[in-house]
C-alpha cells in the first residue's frame, strides 16, 4: 500500500513537473528513493523517468536521464564515506542537484529554486523513512 | 532487541554495473533520438503520454467560462491591436509611403495550437516563462517561429519534436526582437528581463519613447516571405529611462496577453 502511493506521488511529480513547476520534483523523489532504499532499481526508474521527462518537455530526449543517473550514482558513491541516509545529507544533495539541473536545463530564480527544493526534499524524505520504517542505522536497515 | 529481517547495504559492484548499462543505454537514445527512426519512435511515446499532460493542464487551468472580466480583457487586448494598426497606418500617410502594409495575418497562415504546460517556479503565482504546446513538426512547426494570440506575439518557438513544441514567452530571459515604438517609429531590441517584463534597448537618444506607447514587430522576412512580419504587437511601454549622459536609452514594456489565462495560441506559419 505504501509502495502504491508512492507509484503514485512519482507519477504526480512527473506529471506536475512537466505541466506546471520548473521545480525538480522527479530528482527530488529520486534523490529520496535513492537513499532511503540504496537498490539497484533506482537506475532504470531514473533512466525511464529522464526519457518520460524529456518527451513532455521538448527537450534533447536522452540528457536528463543522464543526468539523473550520473547524479545518483555520485551520490551514493557517498554511502561509503558518510551515513547518506540523514536529513542534512538530503537537503544538501538537493539544493546541489537544483543548482546543477537548474544551470543544464535554464531554470529561473536559481538559488530560491534550490532552496526550495532542499526543504521539499527534506519533507518527503522525513515522511517516506517514517512510513515505510527505514532506519538510519549504521548501514543496516529494517525491511 | 527486536528480532527483524536484516540486510547488508548492497554489493558495491552491482550498483556500479547497473549504473554503467543505464548509462550506456542513455547515451545511445541521445543519439538515437537524433535520427528519423528515433523521432518516429519518440512520436509514438509522446502521441501516447501527451494526453496524460494535457489532462493534467486542464485539470488545473479548468474549463473556463468566459466571464466578464475576461471579456473587458479580450477587448482591451483587441483595442490595442487596433490602435497600433491604426497608428502604423497614420505613420505611412504622413511619410507618404505608397505601400500600405497590412499587419493583419491570413488565417491560412496561422496553426492552431493547445497549451499543454506552462511552466513556472510557484503555478499561479510565477510570471512563467515557457509553454508546451501540442503541434510539432508534423504540423508543420519549425523552430523560430512566432506565436501569437490576437495579433499579439506571446513567444517563439524554441524546440520542437514530432508532436510537440515548446515556446519562449517574449518575456523569457535571452528572448530578443527588433522592435519599433508604433507612435513614434523609434527603433530598438526587445529583451526579455524574466518576473513579466521586457526591455526595449539601444534606442537613440534622440527619438522619442513615450509612456503607453505601444511597441510592436520591426519585422525581419527574407525573400521567401519566412520570419517575423511587421507590427505584430508585442507590449505598452510603463516608463522610460532616458539619460543625456547615455548614449542609449531604453524603456520597460510589458506584454498584453496574460498567458496563464490562454488556452490556445497560433503558430505563425510564414511558409
């Protein structure tokens, strides 16, 4: 049931990102999928999500898959060094990611934009690790 | 401690593996997007997913009865219009100008197209700075062509697929037109500024710019007749900077369509 709503909420985001926010909520829900699962799957979602988004929006079909996937892959290049699975390392991830994705694909008032998305990130992060019981503990995790 | 099922993070080299086949298969869609069989395909995909956007739009632009308001507004936007013909046609009398250029557009001339996205930072409350529309170029749709709604130029296109297109609002950051005062006849660029407002620069000192002038097209068409015609509307000028010191000076000019409140738009089809 959770897994469904948030098949649901990635659609909406993709929807809502093509149709009326220039915010990034498709790298947002990745960005927090991503560390909050740390499973392969994140790549393909990434990869299939990028393509969907480049159809609806005009735009060179291939370059934000891309994108999704080099960012995502640096960022859990991270889980070596560092506990990834934290608030302040979401929130950080998404203001760079914003401004990265923002300076690519020209998006307006930059720096708001970024910050904005660093506090949705942190949110959605926040209530996706209470309901599907993930923990940040140490690298283990309760499935 | 509670007993649970436990799980190590996963293997290092399986995520690196994945990564590297994703991001293979990318770059090859990058290209193969780029040729024809690739476009066809992407045809398809977006024939299939469009509709899901377009319902998204209408769902939050709604089906809007046209109310009063909105009346008064089409007819002021249409009264505009007019006046800049009106002024454009005094102009040539008084120079004596032997050909009458007609800025009106043949509707044969014009595609019809839906808005199926615009996109701002906050919807509803952003000036936003493009749109997605439903033709691309199978319609005919090229890149560079204006788009207009009541003679008024909105944007140009900026990208186009098999079935899509999108559009920079002239109010977009890096859009820019030739211009002219359609009082005064003073030449200048248009620059879009982004936040809903456009910049008419580089005109000479000494001609005149007024408050509520209207600006409109300069024009830019080859000798096939494809580019911008002339004295298409594109927005009032609401203040003037004008120093002596200067070599230049500009004005602030703001369109006269509200796009967030349009639903279908034309496509200038000069061909």
């Amino acid at each position: 049931m959770v897994l469904f709503t948030f098949v649901l909420l990635f659609i909406l985001a993709l929807l809502l990102e093509s149709t009326l926010t220039t915010v990034p909520l498709v790298l947002l829900a990745l960005l927090c999928l991503a560390v909050a699962r740390k499973k392969t799957w994140i790549f393909p979602l990434a990869f299939f999500s990028g393509i969907l988004l480049d159809i609806l929006l005009v735009r060179v079909v291939g370059l934000t898959s891309l994108f999704f996937l080099v960012y995502l892959f640096f960022v859990l290049l991270y889980d070596r060094k560092y506990e990834i699975r934290t608030l302040p390392f979401i929130m950080v991830s998404a203001f760079v990611g914003t401004l990265l994705y923002g300076v690519l694909f020209s998006l307006p008032m930059l720096f708001i934009q970024a910050i904005i998305s660093s506090f949705v990130a942190g949110g959605v992060f926040m209530i996706f690790t209470r309901t599907t019981g993930v923990r940040d503990s140490k690298g283990f995790q309760r499935v | 401690m509670r007993p649970g099922r436990f799980t190590l993070p996963q293997k290092r080299g399986k995520f690196v593996s994945t990564f590297i086949v994703f991001f293979i298969l990318s770059i090859i869609f990058l290209i193969l997007f780029q040729t024809p069989l690739g476009s066809s395909f992407g045809g398809f995909l977006d024939s299939t997913i469009r509709p899901f956007q377009r319902s998204t739009y209408v769902l939050y632009a709604g089906e809007s009865d046209e109310t009063e308001r909105e009346r008064l507004q089409k007819e002021n936007q249409r009264l505009h219009v007019d006046l800049a013909k009106q002024q454009e046609l005094e102009r040539e009398i008084k120079a004596l100008h032997d050909q009458f250029n007609t800025p009106s557009i043949s509707p044969e001339h014009l595609i019809p197209a839906q808005i199926v996205g615009i996109k701002g930072f906050v919807p509803g409350f952003s000036i936003p700075s493009e749109m997605i529309l439903d033709v691309g170029s199978r319609q005919g749709v090229r890149i560079g062509q204006v788009v207009v709604s009541n003679d008024i130029v909105v944007g140009r296109i900026t990208h186009v697929s098999a079935q899509a297109s999108k559009v920079d609002l002239t109010t977009k950051e890096g859009f820019s037109l030739t211009a002219k005062d359609s009082h005064t006849g003073a030449l200048g660029i248009i620059q879009g500024q982004g936040g809903g407002i456009m910049l008419l620069e580089n005109v000479l000192l000494s001609d005149t710019l007024e408050k509520d002038d209207l600006i409109v097209t300069k024009g830019s068409m080859d000798e096939q007749g494809q580019g911008i015609p002339p004295n298409l509307v594109l927005g009032k000028i609401i203040s003037v900077n004008k120093k002596a010191s200067q070599l230049f000076q500009s004005a602030e000019v703001v369109p006269l369509v509200d796009v967030s409140k349009l639903s279908t738009v034309f496509i200038l089809d000069q061909s």
